[in-house]
C-alpha cells in the first residue's frame, strides 16, 4: 500500500535561486542538500540534491544538473504544475506576499471545493497553493463516485 508522498524531484537551473523561492518566500525549509558525484552505474557526475520540508514531512526535491541538458521553459498549468495545501489565512498572506515580492502571481481562483493562487517559480515551474473549502471531504466523496464514469464519458466522446 501507499502510505504517502515522501518527494517529487524535479530540475533547477540554480540552486540558489530556487531556494530563495522554496526556503525565503514559501517559508519551506531547506532539509537536506548533498552533491551526488557518481551514479549508481558507476557514472562521473556533478549534481546537487536539495529538499525542502512541507509540514506533512514530505519534500520538495530539486536536482541541479549543469552538465545534463534540460529544456527549463515556463509551463503551463495543464502541463506541470504542484499543488501545496494550505489554510484560508495562509493563502491570502502569500497572495499578498507574491504580488508585493513582485513574483508572477494569478488567483485567487475559487474552484468550488478550494481557493487557489499560482506563482511561478525560477525555473518556470507553476506552483499552486490551495486552501480546502468547507465541505470538501463530502465534495471529495460524491466525486470519488463519479469519477470513473466521468472518465469514461470523456473516452468515449475522444473515439465519436
């Protein structure tokens, strides 16, 4: 069984810069670091793994790689984005916090079951912070119900 989410680990151009945005602006503390100079096959390498704890004891994980290419571009929500939970006071603290830090900034967009606010990250990652509304374990339940059928309806209507 899956208990959890231990890490989702994705690129950065620069370490620095990234834990600026994860550590000073998101308030995520950078956990652990360490430069991995060999691969598990035995390959020369040069690359720095960093984590940022979230309250849960989860972790943001980033890879600095400046001698592996990577096509870092700005994503787009439908591509790739996180989504980090937070309380209603917390997301209109950094909705504030991101429009005064002068970071890309969109929201708040309510979706119905969450309140949401986007930023961009340094390396062009979107980064969601959401903040459950009253009643989202019920709204949870009854879509749980009807997710597979929505599924299928969206199969089926792609082949018609």
């Amino acid at each position: 069984m899956i208990k959890g989410l231990h890490h989702a680990a994705y690129r950065c151009r620069d370490s620095e810069e990234t834990r600026a945005f994860y550590e000073d602006f998101l308030g995520l503390p950078l956990a652990n670091a360490f430069e991995i100079k060999q691969t598990q096959t035995g390959r020369e390498t040069g690359v720095l793994h960093s984590f940022y704890r979230m309250g849960d004891g989860s972790f943001m994980a980033f890879f600095e790689a400046p001698d592996q290419d990577f096509a870092f571009k700005e994503q787009h929500d439908f591509d790739l984005h996180i989504a980090l939970e937070v309380d209603d006071a917390t997301l209109d603290r950094m909705f504030e916090k991101g429009k005064d830090s002068g970071i890309e900034t969109r929201g708040i967009a309510d979706h119905g079951f969450i309140r949401s606010i986007y930023f961009r990250d340094p390396n062009g990652y979107v980064v969601e912070l959401t903040a459950k509304k009253a009643g989202a374990e019920r709204d949870n339940d009854t879509a749980e119900a009807d997710a597979r059928s929505a599924l299928e309806a969206w199969q089926a209507s792609k082949s018609a």
